[in-house]
C-alpha cells in the first residue's frame, strides 16, 4: 500500500461478481463495488498493521484451504500438527513434506498477488530443503507472476536461507548463523570501546540492549552447546574488564555474579538465552500460560 499512483482496490463481493469472462462489471455501473486508492497507507502508521493484517488474512486463510503434503511438528504432550505458513510485513515462508504440496501453494499465493494486482519478487524465491540429499531426477516448482508467466524454481539443498532474522543452514548444523553472531558481537564491542565520547555506563548500556539483544534473540532458536555460547562471549567479556578498569587476567564469573557476593552484576549473554529457551518449553508444556498450543502464521 504504497504511494504508488491510482490502484484499484476490489473487494472480495466484487471479486464474487466476476463475469463468465472472468471480468469485473464496468466502471462507474451499478454494479461496479471497487474503489480508487489514490495515496496509500504510509510506513509507521498506526493502521498499518490493520492494513496488513486484512490483506495477508486472506492469503493465509486460502493456504489453510490448499490441498497439500503437509510437513508436521510434535506440539505439546504427545500432539502433532501441520506446520503453518509463516509471514511477516511482506515476507512468507511455507513448508511440504513434497514437491506437490509446495506447488499446490504456490498455485494459490500466484493467483492471490493476480488478483489484488501484487509483485511476487522471483529474484527472492527460495525453494529448499532441510537435511535431505539431491534426488536422482531434479525437481521444480513453478510460480506465476503478471500475465501468468510462469517461472520455476529450482530446489536448494545445501546453503543457508534467512527466515525472519535467522540463518538456517540446510546440512542442520547451524555454524553459519553462529560464525555471523560472533563477527557482529566482535564488530559491535569493538565500535563501542572506541566510542570515547560516551560513558562507560553508557557503553555498557549499549552493549545489553542493542548488540546482546540481537545474539539473544538467534540464540533462543540455535542448538548451540553451553560451551558454544559462552564463545560468543569473548568479545562481551573484554569489553566489560576494560570499562570496569579490571585486568585481563580478572575471573569472567566476576563480571555477571550478583553485587551481594561482590561481582559486577552485569548479565549474561549465555544465561539470557538459556532463559529464553526455557521460556519456549514452558510456554509449550503449559499453553494456557503463554499462548495458543498451535502457533499460527
């Protein structure tokens, strides 16, 4: 919803009153329930997420409806569920155990962005799989952009693909995502010990909000060990002797035990993701507590 000159909005009673051509009634006539958008809902406004969420509902709710292959996840207790589609701003992300199943979801998010006259970006697309081996014969799904021009796309099965900030590689063992947060918190620490004009309070502020927030929020989803995360911490730890004036040599548990018992009482990046996870399971074991069982897209 764009400024992006007139677009006709059809709404979906006219969308039911297609002609037996597939066409809608003429402009102006009686039967004519469309509208003209001429400015559109600007970035940050406070109904944008309405906006939104009125559009993607529609899409979502049709791939509920689409039949495929569905890929399943183990829910709380002993239950199993279909995984949903994913999607956020104008991101969507949708799983199959088959080829079939992708390409019966593809049919419909092809004749959704027809209708409402949207742009699938083809240069984004990614069809991959997770922890499987090239097949004998290749295999493709076809989507279809303006002028239903098909396009198709061919599976990936090693790499890495992005979903919603997270690095997956696809061999399962997540190193790249890891190798990258360790380059950002390295980068990070390293900007800001150099930032002379701010505090040391001020420093160390920074550092917990912004650069461990982001290593937190990967880390919560990662498999990585305890030892793994505590390497995540090096670059963290340094940064806290130097402003704490405190020797190299210093205990790192000095840094993160509470002040009672004459530590720092700084947190820890490795504490706030294992919390995170627990708060995962929790939510799971006990839905009634934290949400619904089956996460929705």
């Amino acid at each position: 919803m764009d400024c992006d000159g007139p677009v006709t909005v059809r709404t979906p009673l006219a969308l039911s009153r297609l002609g037996p051509r597939g066409r809608f009634p003429p402009r102006g006539s009686s039967e004519d329930l469309s509208f003209t958008c001429n400015m559109g809902t600007p970035q940050g406004d406070v109904s944008s997420p309405a906006a939104w969420l009125a559009v993607m509902d529609i899409l979502l709710r049709a791939l509920e409806h689409t039949p495929n292959h569905p890929y399943t996840l183990r829910g709380s207790g002993d239950t199993i569920y279909s995984a949903p589609e994913v999607s956020f701003a104008d991101d969507l992300t949708t799983f199959s155990s088959d080829c079939r199943g992708l390409q019966a979801q593809a049919h419909t998010v092809s004749a959704f962005t027809g209708f409402f006259g949207l742009t699938i970006a083809t240069h984004k697309l990614r069809l991959v799989v997770f922890g499987g081996s090239s097949p004998p014969l290749p295999e493709t799904v076809v989507v279809h952009t303006a002028s239903w021009r098909p396009v198709p796309l061919s599976l990936q099965y090693s790499g890495v693909v992005r979903i919603l900030g997270y690095h997956f590689s696809l061999d399962g063992s997540h190193a790249y995502q890891r190798t990258l947060t360790k380059q950002r918190i390295t980068v990070a620490c390293g900007a800001m010990h150099h930032a002379t004009r701010s505090s040391p309070a001020g420093v160390a502020l920074s550092a917990m909000v912004s650069c461990m927030a982001r290593a937190s929020y990967v880390g919560q989803f990662s498999p990585w060990t305890l030892k793994e995360l505590q390497a995540l911490e090096v670059p963290l730890n340094n940064l806290f002797r130097r402003l704490l004036k405190m020797m190299p040599t210093c205990a790192t548990n000095l840094l993160y035990m509470t002040t009672p018992y004459g530590g720092a009482g700084l947190p820890c990046l490795s504490d706030n993701v294992i919390r995170r996870k627990w708060k995962i399971v929790h939510r799971s074991l006990h839905p009634s507590h934290g949400g619904p069982t089956r996460p929705r897209g």
